[in-house]
C-alpha cells in the first residue's frame, strides 16, 4: 500500500535493489528462488499500456544495463 513509486534510478546493474524496490517474481506457482527469476509480473507504462514481463527477461536488461522504468 505505501509502494506507490520506484527508485529505479539505482538498479543499473543491481538485481538485488530491483528485488527490494520491487516484486519481479509477484506471478509465480510455488516457493520464490533464491535469486527471485522465477514468475513475472505486470508493468504499467506511462502511455497506459501493461505490460508482463518474466522475472528472467527482467533480470537480463538490469544485467546489461538496462533499465525499462527510466525512459530513454
């Protein structure tokens, strides 16, 4: 209820501040993995479109540097 915003200002290339700031494997069967990859959940994008994005694929763009909540 108090999550209503991200810091994804620091998660270049910090998986584990992804993980604290937000719940990438919230759609999962089963216990949560250790490294929280496993599942996917929904993203709202500023033009109003959603978005469900696997944990994994999540994972692989903050890996590279990636991050899809800062716009380009």
């Amino acid at each position: 209820m108090t999550n209503d915003h991200t810091h994804a200002g620091q998660w270049t290339n910090n998986w584990s501040r992804v993980v604290l700031d937000i719940t990438p494997d919230r759609h999962r069967t089963g216990t949560e993995a250790e490294d929280r990859t496993i599942g996917s959940a929904n993203y709202l994008y500023a033009d109003g479109s959603v978005e469900t994005l696997p944990a994994i694929e999540l994972k692989a763009l903050i890996d590279e540097g990636i991050i899809p909540a800062i716009p380009p």
